[in-house]
C-alpha cells in the first residue's frame, strides 16, 4: 500500500513538472510570434496549400490588355508607349463598349521639354494635354498613383520622388494607388484595400485593385472597418487581418494565364484593321467589362513573386513571377467571387499553440522516451496534413509552423526532464540501498559510474 502511495506522488510531481514545462513553452511560443519568428516559414506552408489545391478560374468581368513584348515589337518600342498612344487605347476601348479602363501605369510627371532643373513635374506637352482631355472625356477612366511614403520608412531611393501625378491629371475619383506590400520573403500574399493618405472627398483613397472591383459592382463607396477588421464593398464584406490587409485568393499562376490567353495584346487594341480592334469587338472581348491597362514583358520589372511563384507543382526548377497587372487581377476576382480567406484570429492562434502543446505533453506522459519522440512527430504530420482540408473547403489559414514548434519543443524538454528524473531516482536508489554499508565516497563513485554496479565482480 505504501509502495503504491508513494509511486502516486512520484507519478505526480511527475505530472506537475511536464505542466511547467507545458506552460513555459506555450509563453515561449507565442513571444516569439510576436516577434514575427515563425512567418517566412507560414507563409511558405501558405504557398504550398495554394499548389496543392490548384488553379481556380478568374473571374470575367475584367479583363487585362498587356503592354506585351508584341507590342514593344510591333511598335518599335523599348519601354512604355507615348501617351498619344493611351489616348487612342482609352478611345477604342470604349468604342468597343468597356465600362471602365484602369491604368496601372504611372503618370508622375510632364514629357515636354523644360530649362527648369529644379522642377519634378517638368513641362506639359502636347501629348500630355491630349491624355487629360481624355481623362475628363471618359470620367471611368482610372490612373495610377502611389502611397505616399512616410520619413520614418523612406529610404534614399524613394526620398524626392513623386507619388502623385501632377495638376493637369488630377480629376476626383480618377486616380487610385498600385503600391505592392511584400512579405519578409519579398512574396505578395496581401493586399491593402484603402489608404488615408489623400482627402478623403478626393475620392483617391481606394487601391487600384478595389477601384476595379466598385467599377464591377456598380459600387460608389467602399469602407473599411477598422474595429472588426472587414471592408465593405457593395454587398461584399470582406474578411482582413489585425492589420486590415486582405489576403489574396491567387485563382492561378503566371504560366497558366498566359497559356489560357489571359492577356489581350495592347497593340492590337491600337489596330484599327479588322484583324486587330474589329475581331475583338466582334467577340465582345470589352463589352461591359472593367479593363485593366498594364506592363506584361520581362524588361518592365513589374513583377513579383506570389504563392504561385513555382507554378502548380510542388516542386519545380522553374519560376513564374507575376506581372502586376495580374496580382491586381487575383485581388479583384477575390472580392468579385467572394473567395475571401479568413485569416487566423489571435485567440485562435492561441487556442491551437495551447492544444498541441497539450496534445504534446500528454502523450510525452503516457509515452516515455522515444516513442513519445514518434507519437508527436506522427502528431505533427496529421495536423499539417490536416490543415489543407479547411483551405480547400473553407478557405481557413490555420497556423502550422507555431503549433508544430510547441509539439517539437515540448517533446524535447519532456524527454530532457524524463531523463532528469530517471537519473534521479537511479541516484536516490543507489544512495538507500548502499549508504548503510559501504563509505560515503564509494556512494558517491557509484552515484556518478552506476556501471561499476556489475553482478560478480570483476576480473
């Protein structure tokens, strides 16, 4: 009975130790969170749950006319057409019947020619003057702007440049920012919906991305919640994070769209033949669709890597960077589909760490030494595998990188404590059984060499 009794508060303080050592791991957890340890390593379990659930179709209420290498060719170009060109596409797109034509190409100053050095704008030409008569002409008629740059986070490149385009292209509501938001990796995986940089009367505050979505939807506002982290579009609300950004629902890679035909060449809007402008009116390519105007050849460097980056296989050799005027395209078929990913809450991060590591410490308990070691990797490779289901179903970011790290941490410090107490108790059982009978220091030799404790003596 006493035997009994005492192996219960052994099995106890047993116990007691690992919820310590639960405990201190689970702070540990989610301090380094805070200090955004684990991302790189999320995001790349993000990227691939994108793979593993594949190419989803865009939607086609907007299309893109890519600024192509046919175009650069055919124009006996090396860089962005003249704007007396955007005036005639601006023109033929809505003779094609576009509802609106988005630019996501930057108009930060003047093309005339200027003795004033100091002057960032430069002098209106001609072309110049013709591209804001257009503007005003066709008010649906959206360019780019950027963000403006705060001190704090400027760097020597981007302090003195221009974010804005200048007084003859400014009309309300006609200007909205393209500015990209890149993870620690340089991979874009969110989108920022608003800024309140601008007056918000200006009408300028929407990103380029949701402007061509209200332009869609036939919505004049958009606003975000910044208490329950939504936004709200039409009849859309969208889910974002802590930090109001919207994670993009990638519908396909780079390689796929262009194979599909997703880009319409921006030279061939220009033709006015019937092989060129005719046949796209012909097959209503524009007809009451919301256009997206912008660089698609290598040379532009306007493009980035996204969860796509290695096309739809797992694993490839091969890259596909993404031009910008597609990302835009993935933000708004996203809202237009409403496929909106439901980001993790903080108290569900918190809720998952403290069950694994739970899970983690129990089966440590129930299971000693290295088949504790397997039972909590064999843990981790379900709940990784597991955590594809509800992104494909419910399009539902649960964390994997920080839950699995508590289970791996609390394996290790588990078998570390269960080899303290084992060598303990070795020790206490040494000493009880030897200290009556033979000197202290023998004890003590035995105490640190238990081998020497060999039936028969030695030769």
């Amino acid at each position: 009975m006493a035997r009994k009794k005492k192996s219960a508060q052994r099995d106890l303080k047993t116990l007691v130790v690992y919820g310590i050592v639960c405990s201190g791991v689970i702070i540990v957890v989610l301090a380094l969170n805070l200090f955004s340890v684990f991302d790189n390593l999320e995001h790349a379990t993000q990227d691939v749950r994108f793979r593993i659930r594949g190419v989803e179709p865009h939607n086609d209420d907007t299309v893109i006319v890519g600024i192509d290498p046919q175009t650069l060719d055919m124009l006996m170009l090396i860089d962005m057409p003249p704007r007396d060109y955007h005036v005639k596409l601006i023109e033929n797109l809505y003779k094609a019947g576009a509802k609106a034509v988005l630019f996501d190409v930057l108009f930060l100053n003047y093309t005339g020619e200027t003795d004033d050095v100091r002057s960032l704008e430069g002098t209106p030409s001609q072309n110049d003057i013709l591209l804001a008569e257009t503007l005003a002409k066709y008010p649906n008629t959206v360019i780019a702007r950027k963000v403006k740059v705060e001190m704090r986070k400027a760097t020597q490149q981007t302090v003195g440049e221009s974010t804005t385009p200048p007084d003859l292209f400014r009309y309300p509501s006609q200007m909205a920012f393209v500015n990209m938001y890149q993870d620690g990796d340089s991979f874009i995986r969110r989108a920022k919906l608003m800024s309140n940089d601008m007056p918000p009367e200006s009408g300028w505050n929407y990103s380029y991305s949701l402007k061509a979505a209200m332009f869609a939807l036939d919505a004049d506002t958009a606003w975000v919640d910044t208490k329950k982290h939504i936004a709200h579009v039409g009849d859309r609300i969208i889910p974002l994070t802590d930090e109001d950004f919207m994670i993009i629902n990638y519908a396909m890679d780079e390689e796929t769209f262009q194979k599909s035909g997703g880009y319409i060449s921006y030279e061939q809007v220009l033709d006015d033949s019937e092989w060129g402008l005719g046949i796209l009116i012909e097959k209503e390519r524009f007809k009451d669709k919301v256009v997206l105007v912008g660089a698609a050849w290598p040379e532009s460097h306007d493009d980035f890597p996204t969860p796509f980056y290695k096309g739809t296989r797992l694993f490839s050799p091969d890259e596909f960077p993404m031009y910008g005027v597609h990302v835009h395209k993935n933000i708004v078929t996203t809202i237009l589909e409403e496929r909106f990913i439901t980001p993790t809450k903080t108290w569900q991060f918190i809720l998952l760490v403290v069950f694994m590591a739970l899970l983690s410490t129990v089966i440590n308990y129930r299971f000693r030494g290295f088949l504790g070691l397997f039972m909590s990797v064999l843990v981790i490779g379900v709940y990784s595998a597991a955590s594809v289901y509800p992104f494909i179903r419910y399009r539902w970011l649960m964390p994997v990188v920080a839950p699995a790290f508590a289970t791996v941490l609390i394996n290790y410090m588990c078998l570390v404590t269960y080899n303290f107490l084992t060598e303990r108790k070795q020790k206490a059982m040494i000493r009880g059984a030897f200290a009556q009978y033979v000197p202290p220091a023998v004890v003590s030799e035995l105490i640190k060499n238990p081998d020497m404790l060999t039936l028969g003596g030695e030769e």
